[in-house]
C-alpha cells in the first residue's frame, strides 16, 4: 500500500511538474513526413513492401506508396536508404540507349554513380538496370527482372 501511495506521489508531482509537456515538445516533428515514412536531409522515405522487376517496383512508388523510386545522390544517402531495405532497385537504366545510363530521382537527374568494379558491364543477354545490393552503396547493372524490392522518396510535406 505504501508503495502504491508513493507511485502516486511521484505521478503527481511529475505531472505538476509540468516536465510531461517539455518532453512531449522535444520530440521530433513527426508531421513533415507522412506516417511510416523516414524523414533524412528533407525528404521523406519509405521501402517497397512487395519484392518485384525493375518496372513494378517504380510503379508501386508512384501508387500505391506514393513519391518516385530512389537514386541516391550520395554515399550518405545510399547507406541511409541500406538502413531501410537492402538489396533495393535504384531508379537508373540504360533501356534507351546501351551504356548510357539514365538515373533520376523522379524529378532530376542524378549525376552520382557507384558501381562496383568492373561494373555496369552489360553482362549475358544484357542488363539494363540497377541493383544496390548491400549497405556499402556500390551498384550493379543486372537483368530488369528481378524480382526486388526498391526505396520510394518524396520531399518533405510543408
Ligand atoms: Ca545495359
Ligand atoms: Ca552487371
């Protein structure tokens, strides 16, 4: 009993404290992403949940995820992106034209590149799109059939 009055003691006085309101403003605005997605460098992220070729995992961001199919800018931005899914798609090809590859972040083009060695290499019956294996960042081109899953990113709501 003694102790039950002592819980209720120190819940009073923490709540007269008024600490409760300092703690929950100092948490992190969460209303700048939408729910379940990862706020990094001001955009918003969010994996794929379905494991699919290159063309359907684009198509399930721009649906029913919403934003555009990731192409990190950075290695920063890739190991971020490792820390939501690994072995994710990246939004670069080289459908149009062999060896010229066309990577995008849905909005503009990224110049950044991080292949591994010997790589792209248009091994076999030929690859046109990009994986991202691992948490180093480094990147393949492999056959656009997969089936992976891929990281979906839009900026920050206002
Ligand atoms: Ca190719
Ligand atoms: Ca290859």
């Amino acid at each position: 009993m003694a102790t039950l009055m002592k819980a209720w003691v120190i819940l009073l006085v923490y709540l007269a404290s008024g600490r409760h309101d300092t703690l929950a403003r100092c948490k992190p605005r969460k209303d700048t992403c939408p729910s379940a997605w990862t706020l990094w460098d001001g955009n918003c992220y969010k994996a794929t949940p379905d494991e699919l070729d290159w063309f359907g995992a684009r198509a399930q961001c721009e649906g029913i995820i919403g934003g555009k199919m990731a192409t990190p800018k950075s290695l920063q931005e890739s190991l971020f992106m490792g820390t939501l899914a690994l072995n994710v798609w990246i939004n670069c090809n080289d459908i149009q034209q062999e060896g010229t590859w066309n990577c995008t972040d849905g909005v503009t083009e990224i110049p950044y590149r991080n292949w591994f060695d010997n790589e792209p290499n248009n091994d076999g019956e030929g690859e046109d799109c990009v994986f991202m294996p691992n948490d180093k960042g480094n990147w393949l081109d492999v056959p656009c059939d997969g089936p992976l899953k891929t990281v979906c990113k839009q900026p920050i709501q206002p």
